[in-house]
C-alpha cells in the first residue's frame, strides 16, 4: 500500500514514480480514501490538461473497481457544461504536429505518439499530416483525437481520411469517445485492482515440427506491419524456446494497433540447423503468415505447424 493518507513530506506524484524503472501501480483503495488533491494529483493527467474531470469525480468515490472508475471519470466529463467538454477536446495536441515533434506537449501524449511511431516520419509524412491537421481543425474547431494506441499507421491514416468526412455533431460525440478511450489505457497503466479494463491485447506464435512430431525450438521469427502494398515496418524478434514459443507475447501489455502484421518464420535455418538435408534453394525457406488485426484488445495467436515441404496454420486462442 502507498499510504496515501500519511504525510510523507513528498507530494502524491512523488510517491508513485518508477522505481529502477518499473512504474508503480495506485492500488485503488487507496484512491478511495486519500484526500482531494492527493486524488486529483494522481489522475489529473488522465484527462489531457483537464484535471477538473478528476476533481468532479472524487466526489462520486469511492469505487468498487478499475473499471468503475473509468466510468466515474468519463461520467464526471460528459457531465460538465458544453464549453467545458469543448475545451477538453481542445486541449488534445495534434498527432505528429509541430508541437509534438518539439517535445511541447503533455508526457503522455509524448509516449503515445512515439510508439505509434508519429515521431519518426519522412519530412512528405509531416507534410500530410500537417495539411490533414489544418483541414480537421478548420472544419471542425478541434484537433483531430485518435487513439492512436490501437492504430497501426495505415489503419490511422485511414480513420483520419474517414473522419474529415464525418458531421461535426457526430465527430464531437466521436472525439469524446476516443479521449475516454486514451483515458482507460492511462488510467490502466496507474491503477491496481480487481475488475481492470481491459485495454491490452498480445499477438503470440508457436512453432510445431511435424516431421518430428515436437515444438521447434531455436526458430527465428520477425513480426512486421504492413504499412502499404509494398512497405512494411519490424514490430519484434524472437526465437522461438524449447516450447516452441517465443519468451514474451511478439506483442503485449498494449492494445495491438489495428492494421496488417505479417509473422516471418525462418524455417530453412532451422532445418539447415537440426541436420536436414535440403535442396539449394530449399523450397520452404523464409515463410510469411499475412494477418490482419481489427480488435486492439484481443488476443491473437497464430501457430506454424510445419515441415520442410508444406505448413499451416490457423488462429488459436
């Protein structure tokens, strides 16, 4: 426990920063009875410059889970006046604007754009989203909000083509909703408890030799997103373990951005390397498994079951 309550001599954001860079979770009954400001400290940021959503919920605590909280977060701001929810809305930066690219903006939102990769485009990419940026704003008011953790690049590129087609009245209500959504994963990674959102999903690979008829260990495996017909980008490596696994999820503790993932399995080495004698070129070399990823929050797994001739595969749970 934190110990909200007790006065330490350090301020309520002191208490919970990493440690040996492992962040430290709230636990939420904690939240539940520390004072205002300690609460409001601790989830102001939640809500992008907007700590006033945090404030209005104190007053609905306490909360029986995480995901109850969320929901007393999100009610506080769908709660408050008209103008307020407009400036929540506002007060979101642009993706991959010129004030993210200058480290001018909230941490968080920092963070997100940086594992979506928003701080790493071409000068023609800024360019695009420079103009797509001030097309949204000037019909809409707002800068465009996205959550942009469960969007790979072209699935972001696409919602953001979508949306300067939208209705002003149907994009604030769907602005509101990605801000409670970016709200849910922050609040995720701060707070412990039962009933956690569920906000994270992993994609995860198993290897099976079925000419010996066990996992295939030592198997190098490569996940790339397919940004374009002929661009993709390397997501993660591994090789697979004596389980024929990979150690940790190819992705996980995060939403899996929407988008296509190609798994490259490099199953010649592997033959080459337990003995097999293949022909050169092998006829089973590098293989792809193309995948697509439409629900962040699940999991996806996608085995191999191989020999130097022929595969399969199929999605597992």
């Amino acid at each position: 426990m934190f110990g909200a309550v007790r006065r330490t001599g350090r301020t309520a954001r002191e208490r919970v920063r990493p440690k040996h860079g492992v962040a430290m979770k709230i636990p939420l009954t904690d939240l539940n009875t520390m004072p205002e400001g300690d609460f409001v400290a601790l989830l102001g940021a939640v809500f992008e410059h907007a700590p006033w959503v945090a404030r209005a919920a104190a007053a609905r605590r306490p909360f029986d889970t995480v995901a109850g909280l969320h929901a007393g977060l999100c009610a506080a701001a769908a709660a408050a006046p008209d103008d307020l929810r407009r400036a929540l809305l506002a007060g979101h930066p642009e993706l991959a604007g010129r004030a993210a690219r200058d480290g001018m903006i909230a941490a968080d939102s920092i963070a997100e754009q940086a594992v979506a990769g928003l701080d790493r485009l071409s000068a023609s990419e800024y360019a695009r989203f420079e103009a797509m940026n001030a097309a949204y704003r000037s019909r809409f008011g707002i800068p465009f909000i996205l959550c942009v953790g469960r969007h790979g690049r072209a699935s972001l590129l696409k919602a953001f083509e979508e949306r300067l087609e939208s209705d002003p009245e149907t994009e604030m209500r769907t602005a509101e909703a990605e801000v409670f959504r970016i709200a849910a994963i922050r609040l995720g990674r701060l707070v412990e408890a039962d009933g956690t959102l569920r906000t994270t999903g992993r994609i995860s690979t198993h290897v099976l030799d079925t000419v010996l008829g066990r996992p295939a260990a030592g198997v190098a495996v490569e996940l790339v997103e397919a940004v374009t017909g002929t661009e993709t980008v390397p997501v993660a490596r591994a090789v697979t373990n004596a389980d024929g696994r990979t150690d940790v999820p190819l992705i996980g503790g995060r939403p899996v951005p929407i988008g296509v993932y190609e798994i490259r399995f490099a199953l010649g080495d592997y033959h080459r390397r337990i003995g097999m004698r293949l022909p050169q070129p092998p006829f089973l070399d590098v293989v792809p498994l193309r995948f697509g990823v439409a629900a962040p929050e699940e999991h996806y797994h996608v085995p191999l079951a191989a020999t130097p001739w022929s595969y399969q595969t199929y999605r597992g749970s």
